[in-house]
C-alpha cells in the first residue's frame, strides 16, 4: 500500500533510527563506567564484559548507517531532513569510535590488574570516566532537543577534560621518576587517559552536530583545547 504523506513515513523511520541512536549511546556510557570500573576494583569478569559488548555496539552501528542510507534511497528528504541523516550518521559513527575505546580500556584493565596498582591514579580515572560519559548523555540529550545553547555550552568545555588528563599525566611521570618499576603500569593508565579524552572529543564532535543541524554549518573555529601532550595513541579495534 502506498504511504498516504511521504514526510510522514520519513518522520516514522527516522523516529525508529534516532532511537537506535539513543540505546547505542546508552551501551557506550554504560561500557565506559564498567570499564573503569573493573580497573578500579582489578574486576576482570566485567573487564570482559566490556569487550564481549562491543559487538552490540558495532551492530548497532551498522544497522544504523543501513537504515539512514535506505532512508536516502528511498525517501530522497529535502535540504533540512538530509541534515537530520548526516547527523545520524556521523553521530553513530562517533559512538562507535567511543565504544572502541571504552573496549581498549578494559583490555588495558585486564593488564594492570596483574600489576602493582599506582596510588590514586585509578581514582582520577574514575573520575574522567564519569565526568566523559556525562558530557555524552548532554550532547545526546541536546541532539534530541536540538538545543544549540547547549551543544555550544558542551563544546566550550571540552578543555576540562583535557585538564584532568594533564593533571593525571603530571602524575604519572611523578610515579615513573620516583621508581622505574612503575614506568609499564603508568604507560597503560596514560593510554587509557588519553582514551577517555578522546572520547570527550567525540561527545565534542556530537554537541557540533548539533549545531550543524540547526545551522547549516559546523563550527569552523578551532576547539578551546588544554591538553599538553600529544595524541600518540589510537583505538586498537
């Protein structure tokens, strides 16, 4: 049977695909506090967890970039509407490079929990972890809302997670300068930070979507950055 409005039938599948946005962000928030959680507590079942969990994670975002380009094909939306897919694809695609880091930490988790623990650092991981994956629900919530004072607001502080890495970086080197023993554990926690900062960058990249969809345009001025030291690592898949 023939749709009876055509912006009506887009309007529904992109209901159903913007959902599968949400739970794969709710998958990857989820997998980043477990993941430093089982650092934290040397929890290698759920370090496990977390790695066994990133297939969901990527199924959902190839369903997702299935589905917008069906949604391209089929529907053939108008200058707004193909603002609101690119978005979508480019939103689930920057969760699913944050996924791959919150499996990187836990692979990482499982390393150090055969190692002597650093005092304090865990925690400030901890930290991040959380203050990381409570800038990704905001910009998420503000892609739903479309609210652009919001996503601005997210991109202004991407540089507070740059400042904690620094400081747990400072920190690293003070344990490395005081006993070499330390120098393999604290390279592993220096990956891991720069992970997490990583994947404030991508919730970075989502708040610019967000503006992108209302403007036409992403942000063409350079993002407010604090980290010191250069992004020598990389996702490992």
């Amino acid at each position: 049977m023939k749709e009876p409005h055509i912006h009506t039938a887009f309007d529904r599948d992109l209901e159903a695909v913007q959902a599968h946005v949400l739970r794969m962000g709710g998958l990857v928030e989820q997998a980043l506090l477990d993941a430093a959680e089982a650092l934290e507590k040397r929890d290698e079942a759920l370090a496990q967890k977390v790695r066994s969990g990133d297939a969901a994670i990527d199924a959902l975002e190839m369903q997702i970039q299935s589905e917008c380009a069906r949604l391209l094909a089929l529907r053939a939306p108008t200058a707004g509407d193909l603002r609101v897919v690119l978005s979508v694809m480019r939103i689930a695609a920057a969760l699913e490079r944050a996924g791959d880091y919150a499996k990187n930490l836990a692979k990482r988790a499982l390393v150090l929990s055969n190692m002597a623990p650093l005092d304090g650092t865990t925690a400030t991981v901890q930290r991040m972890a959380r203050t990381v994956v409570l800038r990704l629900k905001e910009a998420l919530d503000a892609y739903i809302a479309q609210d652009v004072a919001v996503a601005a607001d997210i991109r202004d502080r991407d540089r507070e997670v740059d400042q904690m890495y620094n400081s747990l970086f400072r920190e690293l080197l003070t344990h490395m300068m005081e006993d070499p023993r330390n120098i393999s554990a604290a390279m592993h926690l220096h990956f891991i930070a720069k992970n997490i900062e990583r994947v404030g960058d991508h919730a970075t990249a989502i708040a610019e979507q967000v503006i992108y969809l209302a403007t036409g345009t992403v942000p063409g001025d350079e993002r407010p950055k604090a980290d010191i030291v250069p992004d020598v690592s990389a996702a490992e898949g």
